[in-house]
C-alpha cells in the first residue's frame, strides 16, 4: 500500500518547558497527521543524550530521554506544581532547545517529582521494574554512579567500578539506593508517557517509524555492563572504533569512536542481545530504521588509538546469518528500514534486497548526476522517497545553495519556476514509484537552512530546531490532504 508521512523529531515539537515531549503537542501533532492523510509519523533515537546532544549517542540503547517527560502530566498528577516549573528558565526562544538551560533545570523538576511519587509502594511500578529488569537495573546504576562520579565518563570512575568488581558491585548498589530509584521512576514515567502517546497514534491509524543506531556510545550502559559483546581490552577500553573511510565529504573520513561488536560473540550466544533489542523496539515502535545498515554487511574497523579515519580497513559483518536469525525469531517481513545511504556496494544491495528490506532514497541527491538512482523514474517500488533527512539542509536551504546545474535540472524535471520549491519536491516525492513518501517537516513550512536539523561533521548548533505551533495550520492540512490523494497515498 501506498503511503506518506512527515518526520519530526520528539525534541522538535512544539510546547512550553524548552523542549518537544509526550505534552499535549504531541498529541495535537498526531491530529494534525490523521487530518492531512498521512500514515507515518518518523521520529529520530528517544534515548538519553550525552556530550553534544546527538541522539544518535546515548547513554543506553534501551532507556529514553527524561527530556521528553511531560512536565504537564507530572503537574496533573500532583508530582508537580506550574509555579515550580515556570521558575526555571529553558531558554528564551520557542523555536530552539537551549540544551545548557534543559540539562540545568530539568533534572531538578524531575528529582522534586520522584521525592513526591512514593513510587516504590506502586504495584504498577514493581511491574515495570520486573519486566524491565533485563536493562533497567544496569542503566539506572550506571546513571547513579555516573553521577556521584561528577558525570564523568565510566572510563574514569575507580577501577573497582568502572570494571564492575563484584564487592564493588554491591557497596554501590546500597549506597546509591536512592538515587538508582530516582532513574528507575524516571524511566517508569518515560514508558509510561510513551506508550500512551503511541496507543493515541495507532488509534488514530499513524503508525510510528523508530531510528535506532546501529553502534551504540562507548560510554553506555550497555558498553559497561556487557564489555565481552564489544572489541575492547581487559581494562575497559576499546580495540577498535567505528567510523567510516574518506570519500568527497571527508578527506580523512569520519571517526565515530563507537566501540565496534565481537561479532563472533554475537554468533556464538544467537545473537542474543540484539534480538532483545530489536525485540524491545519493535514494542516501542511499529517500523525501525536501522541507522547505517550497511555495517551489517561489512564495516570500516580503525585502531581505536588512530586520530581519522584514514588507518581503517573494511571487515565483514554478520550478513545473512544475522537475518535469517531475525527472521526465525520475528516472521518472514520485520517491519525493519535500512538506512542505505553513503558507500553502498552491490553486496550491501544484495543483502538490503534478499531480505526484502526498503531502502532510502534522497531527492536532493537527484539532480547533480545524469542519471541518479535517485530520481523517481529509477525507484523501485520497495523504498521510501524522502526530500531530505535529518542530515540534509533543507529544501529551501539546499537549493538556495546547489549548483547552477542543479537547480535547473530541478526546474526542467519538476516543471516548475522554484518559487515553492519544497512543494515541488513533495509533489514528486509523493508522486515516485517509491512504497512510502516521508516528508521532513521544515519542508511543509519552506522553511531554510537556519532550521536545518543536523550538519554532520559539525560540532556544535545541531538537534536544536523547534517547530512553532502556530504553523501547523488547517491550511497546510488541507494542501498535504489534497497532495496525498492526489498521489494515491
């Protein structure tokens, strides 16, 4: 079936408190979808950021993002009051996160909040922990000690510690009673908060496409508390990092720096702890993308004491062993994207198409080549045709910016004079061959390259645009509608 969506981070929903949450926003945003016919409704990671705010490094690959609690809901359950909330400054501009302003007064409302719960006499919250136990345990120690060590990365706690010691193990476990609690409540109401949002989505007929990244941050509670499933040594560092080899972006390529998998390990427990994982998002969401799919085909490895990424090499992945275990656990279709996009051979094609899964594709990547894959007449129908990305400049922004070249092709193809040029691109994007049409949401609005969402290899400024509410009009419902219907989506 054919069908559309828009993409539109957590973070960047509109509301008060300095940044997007599980608020009444959300709730109006799923409206705002089922009024304009679309069926999606594409977020980025919701886990817990670290230094530089990137949800694509998190401190768990299971927890989410205390950022995204409802304020609101916590002052309807009495944990809170509005004047509490209103005395802390989040910034002043409705359109950015002040993530400086977010970490300072958050995480105080939050602690106000548990100290109010009584949490530990709720029966629902000995459920949650229970069923839960597999993860929670490990993360909200981590988060704990990670604390009493001043926020530090755990590389730099005691060594008693930060290599899991048994003794060590138990005197912080009963010191930090308290405060391991707090993050377990945290993570409660995170879940708790979510799943209703998403019950209110498929309710509604939108059904949610999750991202997970397909490393995880070296400093993670995953990478502390399961060291043997990841390249590293016997004091708790890694081997070898992930990145990728230079290319027309990157003289020296990228270094990530995420610690790399002892894929035999994997191989050898059944791939174990990623079927959990892919077990607990597809609870989470309806659809997961899979951030660089790629590297389940092969993978660039670099000597984890390199400065770029030059000093790699490509090493195989697990390839089909790993579907054919996915398949056996979760069906013959897993609702599973592959994030295709970058240096892609035609094994990593290979492997995408055997498994039946869809792949990306760019329209702003379209116009400088002849004869890109990209353009719509080359899309295959098992794909999703997006204008741009979270990593792309906007619309707006990428052709006030593209070549000469680029932009007429664009207006000889799309037959168009550019004055609405993020239109023009919708238009074909929701008129390709492709199975599903995402639409990032700066796109709707025109909006430029100062609401652009991430610049990749740029260190600072990203995952801070915010939409204002007031443009999510009845207007813009109605053009989406019509466009939707027009395409047969």
């Amino acid at each position: 079936m054919r069908a559309s969506g828009i993409l539109l981070p957590i973070s960047s929903l509109p509301g008060k408190y300095g940044i997007g949450s599980f608020s009444k926003e959300a709730y109006k945003f799923v409206d705002f979808l089922k009024n304009s016919n679309q069926k999606y409704w594409q977020i980025l990671p919701i886990g817990p950021t670290s230094y530089g705010d990137s949800p694509y490094q998190s401190f768990s690959t299971y927890a989410g993002n205390p950022y995204f609690i409802s304020l609101e809901d916590l002052i309807d359950q009495g944990l809170l009051t509005e004047e509490e909330c209103k005395k802390v400054k989040f910034g002043n501009r409705a359109d950015t996160v002040d993530y400086e302003k977010l970490y300072n007064g958050r995480f105080k409302l939050l602690k106000k909040a548990y100290k109010k719960s009584n949490i530990g006499e709720k029966e629902e919250f000995k459920k949650f922990k229970d069923e839960n136990c597999y993860w929670l345990n490990d993360y909200s120690m981590f988060m704990a000690i990670k604390e009493r060590f001043e926020g530090r990365s755990f590389d730099n706690w005691a060594e008693d510690i930060k290599l899991r010691w048994e003794y060590s193990m138990e005197y912080y476990k009963k010191e930090l009673s308290e405060e391991i609690e707090f993050y377990e409540f945290v993570q409660y109401e995170f879940y708790r908060q979510w799943y209703k949002l998403k019950k209110y989505a498929n309710d509604n007929g939108i059904k949610i496409i999750g991202d997970i990244p397909i490393y995880v941050a070296y400093d993670s509670a995953d990478v502390w508390s399961h060291p043997e499933l990841f390249q590293m040594d016997n004091v708790g560092k890694p081997t070898a990092v992930a990145g990728c080899p230079p290319d027309g972006f990157s003289a020296t390529g990228q270094l990530w720096g995420n610690p790399l998998y002892r894929w035999d390990v994997h191989k050898n427990t059944g791939f174990e702890w990623w079927i959990k994982r892919l077990a607990h998002c597809f609870n989470m969401y309806d659809v997961v993308r899979i951030d660089h799919f790629r590297g389940l085909e092969s993978y660039w490895e670099i000597p984890a004491d390199s400065e770029t990424a030059l000093n790699g090499k490509w090493v195989d992945g697990p390839k089909d062993e790993f579907f054919e275990v996915l398949i056996k656990t979760f069906g013959e279709e897993p609702p599973i994207i592959a994030e295709d996009l970058g240096i892609i051979t035609d094994d990593v094609r290979a492997l995408r198409d055997k498994f039946g899964l869809p792949g990306m594709k760019i329209l702003q990547f379209a116009f400088e080549d002849e004869d890109s894959n990209y353009l719509p007449y080359n899309q295959p129908y098992n794909c999703i045709c997006y204008t741009g990305t979270h990593d792309n400049d906007t619309t707006t922004g990428w052709y006030a910016t593209a070549s000469e070249k680029a932009r007429d092709k664009v207006r000889r193809y799309m037959n168009t004079d550019a004055s609405q040029v993020s239109w023009d691109f919708i238009r074909t994007c929701f008129g390709s061959p492709a199975r599903f049409a995402i639409i990032p949401v700066q796109d709707l609005f025109c909006q430029g390259s100062d609401c652009r969402m991430n610049t990749p290899g740029k260190a600072d400024g990203n995952w801070a645009y915010r939409m204002k509410k007031e443009l999510l009009t009845s207007d813009v419902a109605k053009r989406l509608y019509d466009v939707t219907k027009l395409y047969g989506r």
